[in-house]
C-alpha cells in the first residue's frame, strides 16, 4: 500500500478533463484535492485506490508504469463514466513523460538545460541497443540550401500557437489560480506539440504543469526559478518556431534521446555523489566521476519516488556492470569500465555490452582529479555558461554567513572574488542546510569545494561537496554526509559577513517571478513601480527600466467596449512582454556572472 498514483500520459489527463460538463470543471480541483493521500494498493500493472466515502474504487491500468489511454481509467462510482473522478485522479497523478530528455544548444537555452528532468535528474535510460549488423545505405545528400530554408511545418505552427495560448493562460492565471482546467489544457498543448515533431517545446510545458502542481501542493522541492525558467522556455520556443528556418529550427525542434556512443574502455575516480529530489516526481543519486584526462562522467539511479528514496540511493548498488559498490563508495573509489557508451552530458550507459568492476580511487589532491582544480575559475564559469557541464572546481576560504531573504549563505573568498555559496537543495530530509550551517562556524578554513554554478550578477554557486575541514585527505558529500560540531574548527566571534553592493537586477526579475507565481493580477497594481525604474537607470540598466516599466503597463492595460464595459485582458500581449522580461534578465545575469567571476 502507498499513496503514490502511477504516472499518467498528457494526453490522457487532457482527454479526461475535457470531457467534463462545465459544472464538474468548477469542481476539479477540490475533487484532485480530496484524493490526496488516500490510499493506493497496487497489484501488479494496476492501481485502486478508494476515491469516496461510499468505498468506491477507481482503477488505473498502468503497464510499464504509466497510463496511456483513458480508458484505462476507470471507476464504479454510479456516475461512471461521466464522474468526477476519472479526472481529478489523472490530474493529481504525476505527469508521464516517458520521451526523456530534451537536448538543446546553448545558444537557445541560455546555456541551461531544457525544462524536462536534466541528464542527472532523469530515470536511466534503457539498456544501449546493439549495433546493426549492417547499416542501411546512406541518403542521397540534400543540397545544404535547401536544408537551411527549411521552415515549420504547418501542423508545427498549429502546436505553438496552443502553447503560446495555454502558456499565456497560466501567466495570466499565476500558480494559485492555474488549476487542474488550465493545466489540462497545457498538458493539451504539450501532447500535440510532440506529435508535431516539438518535444522540446513539449517537455518544457510538461514540466510546468509539474511545477504547477507542487507549488500548488506546497512541495517542498518546489523552486519559484525552476517555474520561471520552464514557462520562458515553452514561451521562447513557441515564439521562435513560426519565423525560424534551417540550424535555428532544429535546434528549437530538440531531441527527444540522448544519443549514447562507445566510448571503449574507461578508468573512472570517483568525486562526490549528491542525491537527486524533483518537483517532477523523480529521486535518487547521481555519482560524478572523472576519467585519466579528467573527463566527467556521472552514473545515475533516479526513478519515480520522494525524499525518502534521495536519502536511501546512495546506498543502492550502482548498476554499471557486475560491479556490487554503492553510490556513496564509489564517489571514493573507482571503477574499470569496458564497452562504455556515454551520452553527450556525460551519463554513463548501462547497456548488456557494458564491464565494469571495482578499481582503487585517488584524492582531490592527487592526479588525474588534482588537475580538475588547475582550471582557472573564469574559465570555468565561461565553459559553463557556453553550455557545458556546470560543476565548478574551486578553492576557497570560508568567511562567514551572509544573512538573504530565502536563508543564510555561505560568504567566501575564491582567489579574490567575494562567493556565496548556497545550498542545493531546501528539503528537509537533505542535510545541506545544516551542513552549511556547521561551515559558516569554521570561518578562516581554506578548502576545496566542488558547486554549481547559479547564474546571478554576483559570484553565486551551489556547495556540492568539500574536503572534511579538519580530517586532511577526507572529504564530505553535504547532501548525503552529516557534519558534526566535532567536524568543523571552533567558531570565531567575528559577526555576519557583508557582500559587495551588486546591480539591483533583482528588480526585475522579482516582477518576472511575482507573475508567474501570482499572475497577470499582481504586477497590475505594483505600488510605487517608478522607485525601481529609476534605481535600475541610476545603475546604468536603462533597458532594464524600460523593460520593466513595458511589463507592468503590458500587466495594468486593459481596454473598454463602446458601452464603457471592460474588456479581456490580452494576454498574448502580456506573454510576449513577460518572455522579453525574463529573456532579458537572463541574458544580463550572464554577463554580469561572468564579470563578477573574473570573466
């Protein structure tokens, strides 16, 4: 018995909730609501669970782990089928996604990965398929003029026209009041986005209805950025596709696997492992390694689950070969690896062709990992920024905290550049938070960390892991490991630290936040607006301030029919001005991140 529903495909949650009378839309969301931790019993493919005080039962037929018709749904209820049931469960039901990731360039994503589970957050993929024994004949070429005036295809510009309406909707709407109606028709859009040939475009709006509903739910591995992010990728997308041709379109188009390649054999040291806990539903660990050239490479377990499977995955056997070592033992250990295939992120493959068994580990301090923390910062922080892995290497002395409105930091000076250093992760059952905590106590230590970068105007990253503050050659996962007052040197009375001023870009992109948590509604009546417009031109962001002034008119603008009534706010008006907001402030986070880093 759980409380966990299966996974239901987009389509379906669309075709349940649409076929609902308008009163019982009304109802959705207090029927999704009234479902919430009930029981589940699961007996093999299919799942019950009891939906009403009367003991009746729905049933979801789930073969490989999600619900891909809607008649798999069925209850016995005396409404059945006309209940409402069928699409509340759908709609409290995690999002089936089983297309994968999405890769993307840099150039589009703003050198993030797209808005589905990223390499590490997505389950492993199955087993790499054996070579065919013999390939079929090559194409004829297509004249390279030819595929560069290649345009959208009309069923393309139908799709993102769907999604531009729906995404819109959930702007216009904010997190609060986008409810099982407005996600389903996302989900809608999302379906027919990836039958066009966009999953891009698709798992970006899937992965907003997910963030959608843990915010609603208030999950705590919900991030108000990660939303932001997801809703400006499906918006940007479906604004380029119609005007895009050649190289631009496929790259807006995206891919919908990773594609593996063999990669021979490989001497893997492992670095550190961190867990893994979505808002989409999907927990584990991931363990980063690094090869004799000091390669990355990570070796993943992340299936649908909670905290409580983020905590327990580092114990489980990685599942590369015959090997019997955990997640926690080989981020100190290494591993021999035969036929290895590794996708363009750096995931290790687990096909029937891979080898691997157990080989001795090094410390950070020791080659082939010494030379991972020889990379000059700024040149990492352009790598990453250019769209490679994030992680950063780097060798640091602990100031102090540094009081912010979301929490302490971690202030620390990285070769003479002021760093915050933040947690990667809020949930509870996770010890980062405490962890860094005990660090902020052990001001004057000089370590190196291992983080990710968090593009900010200032010098801004995730603390991942670090070498034990006291134990020379030790180090500390700070996801997985718990420091003790023991651990760290005896705190020093020397007060909070203070960061440098910075831009005050957070002006805006405070606003961009605000709408897509509370909607169109808010930036409406913003206050005193003109305040922040002029301090981000006093700064030297004029663009900034009338990009702001723009959103908040765009917000506030609402027209009149010739009895004087008002209007339907345009909410493709505020969409565009809203993307535009948040484009732009990801593009000055860019460059003032890498000036802050020494870039």
């Amino acid at each position: 018995m759980t409380t966990e529903l299966p996974a239901v495909a987009p389509v379906v949650t669309a075709e349940l909730v649409a076929a609902l009378s308008p009163r019982l839309r009304k109802r959705l969301d207090a029927g999704v609501a009234k479902l919430a931790g009930r029981p589940v019993v699961r007996d093999g493919d299919t799942v019950r669970i009891t939906v009403d005080d009367e003991g009746s039962v729905l049933e979801l037929h789930a073969p490989g782990g999600v619900v891909t018709d809607a008649a798999a749904v069925r209850c016995g209820c005396l409404l059945a089928p006309d209940c409402l049931h069928r699409a509340a469960a759908a709609s409290a039901a995690p999002v089936g996604d089983a297309a994968g990731p999405v890769e993307t360039s840099a150039d589009e994503s703003g050198g993030r990965q797209a808005s589905g589970p990223t390499a590490s957050e997505a389950p492993d993929p199955a087993p790499d398929p054996a070579p065919d024994p013999a390939p079929d004949p090559a194409p004829d070429p297509v004249p390279e003029d030819f595929a560069l005036e290649e345009a959208a295809t009309p069923s393309q510009l139908t799709a993102v026209q769907a999604l531009l309406s729906a995404a819109a909707a959930v702007l216009d709407a904010g997190t609060d009041g986008s409810g099982a109606v407005v996600q389903a028709e996302l989900l809608r859009a999302a379906h027919t986005a990836r039958l066009a040939g966009l999953p891009r475009a698709a798992s970006a709006a899937v992965f907003v209805v997910t963030a959608l509903r843990a915010a609603r739910a208030a999950d705590p591995a919900f991030r108000l950025a990660d939303l932001v992010t997801a809703l400006s990728e499906t918006l940007y997308v479906a604004h380029r596709v119609p005007s895009a041709t050649g190289a631009e379109l496929t790259e807006l188009r995206g891919t919908v696997r990773l594609p593996y390649t063999p990669e021979g054999s490989l001497r893997l040291f492992g670095l550190f492992s961190e867990p893994v806990l979505t808002a989409s539903g999907y927990a584990g660990a991931v363990t980063w390694t690094a090869d004799a050239e000091g390669r990355l490479c990570s070796v993943s377990d992340v299936a649908p689950g909670g905290a409580g499977r983020a905590v327990g995955a580092a114990d489980r056997t990685v599942r590369v070969g015959d090997t019997a070592l955990t997640h926690r033992a080989l981020s100190r250990a290494g591993l021999a690896v035969s036929g290895a295939t590794l996708s363009p992120t750096g995931r290790l493959g687990t096909g029937k062709g891979v080898r691997a068994v157990r080989a001795s580990g090094v410390g950070w301090r020791a080659e082939p990992l010494d030379r991972l923390w020889a990379v000059p910062v700024a040149e990492q922080v352009g790598h990453a920024l250019g769209g490679g892995h994030d992680l950063l290497f780097l060798e640091v002395t602990l100031v102090g905290p540094v009081r912010e409105s979301t929490g302490d930091c971690l202030l620390a000076d990285c070769g003479g550049v002021p760093l915050r250093l933040t947690v990667a992760h809020d949930h509870p059952a996770l010890p980062y938070r405490d962890n860094l905590r005990l660090l902020a106590a052990a001001r004057g230590s000089r370590l190196r960390v291992i983080a990710r970068l968090a593009p900010a105007p200032h010098a801004r990253a995730q603390l991942l892991a670090c070498e034990h503050p006291t134990l020379a050659g030790q180090r500390v996962d700070l996801g997985l490991d718990r420091l003790q007052q023991a651990d760290v040197p005896a705190p020093v009375p020397a007060g909070t630290a203070s960061p440098p001023e910075e831009a005050p870009l957070h002006l805006l992109r405070r606003r961009v936040e605000q709408a897509a948590s509370g909607g169109r509604r808010v930036l409406a009546f913003p206050g005193n607006s003109a305040a922040d417009s002029r301090r981000l031109r006093r700064h030297g962001l004029a663009t900034a301030g009338d990009v702001l002034d723009e959103l908040l008119a765009s917000a506030a603008e609402r027209s009149r029919d010739v009895f004087g009534r008002l209007l339907p706010a345009d909410t493709g008006r505020f969409g565009r001005t809203w993307l535009a907001a948040a484009r732009y402030t990801d593009e000055v986070e860019r460059v003032l991140c890498a000036a802050a880093w020494g870039g």
